[in-house]
C-alpha cells in the first residue's frame, strides 16, 4: 500500500483536483482530500510541487516499425545533408545490421532543400541495402544494393523513381514490406522490448498500434498480439489490423480493423498525394491521390460495422477527411451501432460538413499534434503547396474540441517521437493558430483519459479514480497552474504501472512468446 499525497489531477468527469490517492495491490483504493484513518499509516509519497496524472497513451502508432527504427539511424534533428551523410558513415560504422535502416529524411529541413540521393546513400555503404525513410513514413530513398533486390517488385509500381532512389506511395509499401520481412525475428524482439523502454520513461503506458505491413501471413500481428501479452511490466498494447479483410480479422479474433496502409484514404503532405478537395498551388489540375473510390470504402465499412468492428482509417487531406466521414455515416445508417468507437486518424484538415458527421454519429479523432509547427514538415512548406487560407484550417483543435468531438493524441511514430508532453505543449501553445489552442486540463484529458476510451478501457484505466487500475505518473510540476508557455519543460519523473515503479524491460524472447502465446488478456 502507497499513499501519494499533493496534487492528484484526476481526469475524471469534473477535472478533480484531490489531494490524497491510495494505491493497494496495484488497484486505486481512495482518493479524496482528506486521509482515512486506516491509511495513515502506509507509506506515503509526498510530491510537493510536482503532480500525479494517469499514464499517458499513444492512441496511433506503427509500433513494429517504431521499434525498428528507434534501433536504426534517427537523422531528423540534422541541419543539412552533409551533416546527415557524416552520420550516416558512422552509423555504417557500428552497426553490423546485414541492412541499414534510417529514419526523418525531410527536403525541408535541411539548407539544401533536398532529400539525399541513391548515390548519395551509395558512398556510405554501396554493399549493404540502405533504407532510408522520409520523416512522414510514405516514402523512402534506396541505394543500389537495395534497388538491385527490390527492382522486380516495384518497377511497375506508382512512385518508382530509380534515378534518385525515391519510393513512394504503391512503390514505398513494397520496399516497406520486404525490408520489415527481412529482420531477423530475434532482432525485432529486442527492438520492441527497447521500444517499450523508451515509451514507458516518456510516461505512456499503452499503445494502440496498426500492424500489419510487410511480413508473411501479416505475422508481425501475431507477434504483437503475444508480445502484448507476455510483457510482465504493466505495459498494454491494443492492436488494429491494418487491413480491409473483414473476415481474416474476426478468423484472427480482433475487435479492431483499420490504421494506414492498406486502409489509407490518401498519402500525406511530404509527398503531395494526400487528396485534397482543390488543387496543389502551381501543381494545375493535381490535388493528390485518393486511394479508393467511395463505393470500396463503403463495402469495407459497412461489412466491417456490420460485424461488430471497430473500425479506423487514415485521411489527411479534406477530400480523403470527406470520404471517410460519408463512409462511415453510410454504414452507421445502414447497421445502427450506439457504441462502436469508430474513428478517422490524422484529421489535419477536416471539413464542415464532414466535422457535423463525427459530432453527430460520435466518430472519434485519433489526431497527432506533434504535426503542428513541425520541424520536418514547417508552416512555409504547407503554405507554399495549399496556399495561406488553406493551411490556416490545419489542424483546427479548438473547433473540434467544441463540436463535441472526442480527441486523442498519438505520435503517428515512428513519424514523430512518442511524447507526450510534446503533445500537450503543442496543443496548448499552437505556434500555426493560437485561437485553435487547448486548455492544459484538456490537453491531458486528450492524452490520457480520451485515449482509454478509444479503445474501451476508460473503466479500468485512463483516470484516477477508486476501483481503477493504478496506471499514473509523476510530472515535474502542475500542468494546470504552472506557467502554460513552459508546459514543453515538463519532465515525467517516475511511469506507475499497476502500482509499480516502471522498471526498464530486460526479458527474454522465448518466455515473452510463451506467456503471450497462452495469456487470453485484451490487446
């Protein structure tokens, strides 16, 4: 038993603020602002200036590729090509990987105001595969080592550029796929237990995570799903599949169905195929890429809705924003569900007539305020191709917020670092629109509470309430009274997870698969 005693930002239905919460056998006992008797004599933390919140949760990410590439070359801080050329000799260096992965690429970033080339990538390592992926994680650059193995699978594909290496859109999913089945299981298991490492020091506790990219009968769904299971840390994982296969899903058992990819609407801004109702500036009649047409999205939605699913897909652009939204309505008309939690990812540029669909058919917004004012993607960039009235409607939180809408947040990793503090700095001190800003108490309830319910977790976690789960964290300060504009300064001090202090996961691949593989615990 364990008494914390300060601030205890509950995130329950009233934004409480209490100054007691007892934690027994990993469950939250009472929380109030006085101490029972009883409990006076357990142990007690005090926080003093510091504050207790519920563990965060990163309601979208690409975790098997997170994990992958927070093992790899992360160039997204870099300054210039050069700079990243130099790192990328180093990490060539040290790594003794048969293939070489990095990851955050931007032309816009960088002084040079181009992505690095196949030749470029060609004079660091011309003997091992060299994949190189852009920071929005729809497009890649190859050297020849790796061209030389990929040529055949994606020389007839949309986004084939052999001449400067760059893959996108059909192109990069087939490069994505070979790379990912080619690691070596045993690599990959490492790679998610350092994962989890990471995520959990930066106060999360779950994640929802699309899978299904890449590996042979879509595998990397059952090792999730078992390394979910297996780890003994406290940590969760919730697993949408990332695919339009009504059937092989509910075969597989999963609740969810949905993510990027295979149930990608349209592509993004990096690449100017997301699918927007207007033209790119200067780009005559283009307006990007939708991938489907109504009536598939429609098919999947319906059949999916009609089998009890809780659907996801991803829309960037307002054309794509619109047909998930009219999808979705056609197959919630079609097959009435009251609680089904379906939900659009991204959002970045949603619509009025598609936001009054979400308000009133309750679809949820797993979004990604780290897109705002971002380094790799930056407000000249979006203004330039969309033009200013255009990308002035990005990312409108406030609107969203007051339509009723629910929203969560998520880092879209490995595209942005899994953060959340970032994530409420963001949303909170919005550097594109200040008038779409969020209060600090719902930018916690966007990263913790709302997150939980996305999935149907909220009565077992998400809030510190009595009878709850004790799934908590400690932060450097109050959010809700210190100084707004100093919310980025914020440090997690401690990750509880089922009442226990995080401790860094060191287990082994054979006994996480084996308790996985028999656990029947919800991922």
């Amino acid at each position: 038993m364990k008494v914390y005693h300060g601030a205890i930002l509950t995130v329950d239905s009233e934004d409480s603020v209490k100054s007691y919460l007892v934690e027994d056998a990993g469950k939250i006992v009472y929380v109030g602002d006085s101490l029972p008797e009883q409990y006076k004599g357990a142990e007690t933390v005090e926080l003093g200036s510091k504050a207790l919140t519920p563990a965060f949760v990163d309601s979208h990410q690409h975790f098997a590729s997170f994990a992958t590439f927070n093992a790899g070359l992360n160039v997204m801080e870099a300054e210039s090509n050069e700079q990243i050329l130099d790192w990328a000799n180093d990490f060539a260096k040290r790594t003794k990987s048969k293939t070489l992965i990095a990851f955050g690429a931007s032309p816009y970033s960088v002084k040079e105001g181009t992505l690095v080339s196949r030749e470029q990538l060609d004079s660091v390592d011309s003997e091992r595969p060299f994949f190189f992926v852009k920071y929005d994680g729809h497009a890649c650059i190859v050297n020849s080592a790796l061209l030389k193995k990929v040529e055949s699978k994606v020389k007839n594909l949309r986004g084939y550029h052999p001449d400067t290496g760059e893959m996108n859109q059909e192109a990069f999913f087939a490069v994505s796929d070979y790379i990912t089945n080619s690691i070596p299981i045993p690599e990959l298991f490492t790679n998610m237990y350092g994962a989890v490492n990471y995520e959990a020091q930066n106060g999360i506790g779950m994640v929802h995570s699309v899978s299904g990219v890449g590996f042979t009968g879509d595998l990397d769904i059952n090792m999730e799903k078992w390394f979910g299971r297996g780890l003994e840390s406290g940590f969760q994982m919730r697993i949408f599949s990332q695919t339009m296969n009504v059937k092989e899903v509910k075969r597989r058992g999963f609740p969810r169905i949905g993510g990027c990819f295979k149930c990608a609407l349209d592509g993004c801004f990096g690449s100017m195929d997301a699918a927007m109702n207007e033209p790119y500036v200067d780009q005559g009649d283009y307006a990007g890429v939708l991938y489907y047409t109504d009536e598939q999205v429609t098919e999947f939605c319906k059949e999916a809705n009609r089998a009890g699913l809780q659907i996801e897909m991803h829309a960037i652009g307002d054309r794509a924003f619109d047909q998930a939204t009219r999808c979705l309505k056609a197959a919630l008309d079609d097959y009435p569900r009251t609680d089904h939690r379906h939900g659009i990812i991204h959002d970045c540029l949603p619509t009025e007539e598609g936001i009054k669909i979400c308000s009133d058919y309750d679809i949820y917004m797993p979004m990604q305020t780290a897109f705002i004012g971002w380094r790799q993607e930056p407000d000249e960039y979006l203004e330039k191709i969309m033009g200013p009235e255009r990308a002035a409607r990005l990312n409108p939180m406030r609107k969203l917020w007051d339509a009723g809408i629910l929203i969560s947040a998520g880092s879209d990793g490995p595209c942005t670092d899994p953060n959340p503090i970032d994530w409420m700095d963001h949303a909170v001190n919005n550097p594109s629109a200040p008038e779409q800003a969020l209060t600090p108490k719902e930018a916690l309830r966007m990263c913790t509470y709302n997150g939980y319910k996305t999935t149907f977790d909220e009565k077992e976690r998400g809030s510190l309430e009595t009878g709850k789960i004790a799934d908590m964290v400690i932060l450097s300060d109050n959010p809700y009274t210190m100084d707004s504009t100093k919310l980025g300064e914020l440090k997690v001090e401690e990750t509880i997870l089922g009442g226990k202090t995080f401790e860094p996961y060191t287990g082994k691949m054979a006994s996480t698969l084996l308790k996985g593989m028999k656990s029947k615990a919800m991922i």
